[in-house]
C-alpha cells in the first residue's frame, strides 16, 4: 500500500507539472546534438506531446493491460505520425522519447520527493513500471514508423508534368 502512495505521489508531480518538466524536456531535446531533427520543430508540438504524456502517465501506469493501453495513446496523440511527417528519423524519435523519461525522474529528484532508503526502493520499482511503458513506447512507435515507410513507399509518387 505504501509503495502505491509513494507512486501515485510521483504520478502525480508528473501530472501536476507537466508543463515545466515538458518545458524542460523541449530545452533538451531542441538542443541535444543527438535530436537535430528537433531542433526546428515549433515548441507548442513539441510541448503538447511531453504535456500529453505527463499528464496520461498514471492511467498508462495502473492499466490493467498497458500495453494496449499506451498503444491507445500513442495512436491518440499521434507521436509517430507528428515526427514521421515532420521527417524525424526513428532514431531522434525514440531518443526523444528516452530523454522525456529521464526527464520525468529528474524532474522528482530536484523536488527531494525520496527521503529515506525505503522510499528508494519504492522509487526503484516505480522506475521499472515506468521504463517498461516507455519501453512499450519504443517498440509501438518502431512498428508504426516501419508502418508509414512502407505505405510511403507503396503510395504513388506525384510527377510533374512538363
């Protein structure tokens, strides 16, 4: 029952500061060297898929099935889609999202949120639930990426006529 509280705590910074950790995650990863697709993508995109994902991330991590359920979400916000028609390479994709993951726990680092070595430990097993959503993330938007590149491929290209 603690571990649950001490979740839900963190669950819910993620939601109640979705915006600035967002905010953080936009500063990242419109600078890193590892993201330059994302460099020129305007921020309000960018900000409503972090905010999107901060704000779902508890219902994503008590679903009974959360697999299908950030398979839902995915598809709801559109997150490969949005970075596959703005022609970010899968590779950016995905790096985006891990450095959204990291940016959630540094986020609950710098509000001291963990006191104790038990709090710890309950922050460990939070950390695994949450890193097999993102992982499912990963793997979902990989499909739906190799997905639109072969129906790119199969659509006819426009010529133009002379």
């Amino acid at each position: 029952m603690e571990c649950r509280i001490l979740t839900d705590k963190l669950l819910d910074l993620s939601k109640g500061h979705a915006h600035a950790i967002a905010e953080d995650w936009y500063k990242a990863v419109s600078t890193n060297s590892r993201t330059p697709s994302f460099h020129a993508i305007p921020k309000h995109k960018l900000i409503h898929l972090a905010v999107s994902t901060l704000e779902n991330l508890k219902k994503l991590y008590f679903a009974e099935n959360p697999y299908q359920e950030v398979f839902t979400f995915l598809d709801q916000i559109g997150y490969a889609e949005e970075t596959f028609q703005l022609k970010v390479p899968l590779s950016e994709s995905v790096y985006g999202l891990i450095l959204l993951r990291r940016h959630i726990w540094l986020y609950a680092d710098t509000q001291a949120m963990f006191n104790t070595s038990l709090d710890m430990y309950q922050v460990i097993e939070s950390l695994n639930r949450t890193i097999l959503l993102f992982d499912y993330a990963i793997y979902i938007v990989t499909q739906k990426y190799t997905d639109l590149f072969i129906k790119s491929l199969k659509s006819p290209v426009r010529s133009e006529k002379s």
